[in-house]
C-alpha cells in the first residue's frame, strides 16, 4: 500500500481559525463597497466591470490594491478598508 498523502496548509496556521459570519447587506444602495484587487493581471478588468454594476445600484466603490498577490495585505490596508467600508470585493483572476 502506499503512503498516504499529506496536504500543507500554505497559511501556516497550527488551529483552523472559526470566524463567525458578517450578515450579508439588504441593499448596495449608499453603502461604501471596498474593491480589492489583488494585483495579479486583469483583476483590474474584473473590478472595472464589477463597478460599473455596483455603481448602477446605488453603491459607492473605493478602489484598493495589494503590493503584491504573492502577500497577505498589509495591516494598515486591510484596517484602512473595515473602517471605511460597509463590504468588501476582492479580485481574483486566474
């Protein structure tokens, strides 16, 4: 028989980290949305597209960008965007 397969967690976190759920929106309208792009290529064309929707109900979107998708955000963006934003969208691309 052969050994069994380990996965790694690429987050290093020794406990899972149980995060009670935040209580999704009634509306977009006159809500500040945060959109996070995470800086790999065309996230931008998705979050472009994505506002363009956001803003057609109402929403106000404020733009923020990671240094690097290769990192978590830094503290101060990630604390920039809870106090300024009621929601946040964070771009993928692959």
């Amino acid at each position: 028989m052969s050994d069994p397969v380990v996965l790694l967690d690429p987050t290093n976190e020794r406990r899972l980290a149980i995060r009670e759920r935040v209580p999704r929106l009634d509306s977009v309208s006159g809500r500040t949305i945060g959109f996070l792009d995470i800086s790999k290529a065309r996230g931008n064309v998705f979050l472009d597209r994505l506002q363009e929707h956001f803003e057609e109900r109402g929403a106000k979107v404020v733009r923020y960008a990671k240094p690097t998708f290769t990192k978590p955000a830094p503290v101060d963006l990630r604390h920039e965007i809870a106090v300024q934003c009621d929601a946040v969208v964070e771009a993928l691309a692959d």
